[in-house]
C-alpha cells in the first residue's frame, strides 16, 4: 500500500477544515486556515522540492503515476506538487504504460527492466515520492537515478519508515490481501493503483548508505505527520497525535532522503 495514495485517499474522505467535529480539526486547529497542517509531509517534501527548481531544470518523476495529486483538495498544496510549468521540462518514468497519461509531465519514458532509458546526466533534480517501499532492486533504482543526473544535482526521496507502527501493519498484511483491505479503509482507491511493497530500503541507515555507495552525500530526515489514515476512529487518531508529537526519531513515519551528487 503506497503511502503517497494513502495521504491522497485519506484527504478525500476528510471533511471540510471548518468541521471540528473531525478529529483533524480538533488536534491541528491550524489547518482551518489553507486546509493543511503544520506537520503535513506532503508539503515538506514538496517545499524542499520547489526550493531545488530553477527556470532552467530538467526534473525527472520516478514512479510518476497518473497524476494522483490531481486529486488533491488543498489548493496551495496540489500546487506544490505540480512542477510543470516552473522549470523547463518534466520528465514523468514508471512501470506502468498507463502513466503516459500523467497530465503533470511533459514527457514520459517507461522503466524497462529496472532502467531509466534517458542519458546520462541529462537532469538537474530527480524525486521518487512513495516509489523506494515497492522496489525489490533498491540498488539499480539508486545507481540509475546518480547516472542521469548531473554534478551537483539532487535526488530526493520520500518513502515509509519500516519501524513505525503504520508500516509494521502493513507488512503483517499480505500484499495478495492489500486490495481488499483498502476497500474497508479506503473505498474510493482503485484496484489498479494498489501496488506490493516489501520495503527492502526503508530505514535511515540503509537509504544514506545507497546514497553515499552512489556517489551522493546524504542526509536523511525522519518525519512524522498527521495521523490521517486514522481519520475513521476518533480514539485512533487521539492516539496517533501522541505518536506524532512524542515518537523517537526511529519509530516516526516517514523517512525524508537528499542526495547531491558529487
């Protein structure tokens, strides 16, 4: 289960910020103003993302999607996510054929057999949003994305972070039964966007090191967020907040990884 559809999913079940009925309204009075909250992983990622832009970048998509952020409520925060339009071009590659389609790409190239069919460093910033959890060859992955970049370029990554409690669920949950959870937790997610995780580079330690084996310095930041998934039980999320404002850094739930390439 991709925890970027996740937050996308949990977003659309979510009522209006005005509701403070909603536990969301409760906890995080802040998000009554924009619609987000101040712990919002997607806008950190994405603010880290934009800073890096220049009129001139090339920016690579790795596991672009459809376009699922299309799908976002929040303005401000569906456009962080679009890029198209603030530097010269992007470049959208995945597995599947489908995201051709992606209407946030100025260019699509599908990944075959685990490689990135564009030159060599031929781009300036390069980003995997919930993308590192489903590889099973996690070192082509970064080996791939150092090749096309260029000196001084930036890979950035998003990915769930094996030791929290959201992610040791998930793998207790067999990915042939993934489908027909979600139906329950998130009945609005298609079948199609539903894709097996075995989190094979999902902790700090193992991220900086593909990083630093690739020729890229590294920093790695643990992050944790809302509990949105937990919006569906009012107890549930009271207990997520406290996991958000306390958890030690290993056990938060998203990992944050930037890589410059040397």
């Amino acid at each position: 289960m991709s925890a970027r559809h996740i937050e996308a999913e949990s977003r659309k079940a979510s009522p209006p910020a005005e509701d403070r009925v909603h536990p969301v309204g409760r906890w995080y009075p802040e998000v009554s103003v924009g619609g987000f909250t101040h712990v919002d992983a997607t806008v950190a990622f994405y603010a880290r993302i934009n800073s890096l832009l220049q009129p001139s970048s090339v920016v690579l998509d790795v596991g672009c999607g459809r376009g699922a952020a299309m799908d976002d409520p929040v303005p401000w925060r569906r456009d962080l996510q679009m890029l198209k339009g603030k530097c010269a071009r992007v470049i959208g590659a995945d597995v599947d054929p489908g995201a051709a389609d992606n209407p946030w790409i100025d260019e699509f190239h599908l990944i075959d057999r685990s490689r990135l069919q564009l030159p060599d460093a031929s781009v300036d910033l390069c980003f995997a949003d919930a993308v590192v959890e489903h590889l099973e060859d996690v070192d082509t992955f970064f080996a791939e994305c150092s090749r096309v970049l260029r000196p001084g370029g930036h890979l950035l990554v998003r990915t769930p972070n094996t030791w929290n409690y959201a992610t040791v669920a998930t793998r207790l949950i067999p990915n042939r039964f993934h489908t027909r959870v979600l139906a329950h937790v998130q009945p609005s997610r298609k079948e199609e966007d539903v894709f097996p995780t075995v989190y094979r580079c999902n902790t700090a330690r193992r991220l900086r090191r593909q990083l630093e084996r690739h020729g890229l310095d590294a920093v790695v930041v643990p992050f944790e967020s809302e509990p949105a998934y937990l919006s569906f039980s009012r107890s549930l999320y009271a207990l997520g907040v406290l996991h958000q404002r306390y958890a030690p850094l290993l056990f938060r739930r998203t990992l944050m990884a930037f890589g410059r390439k040397r």
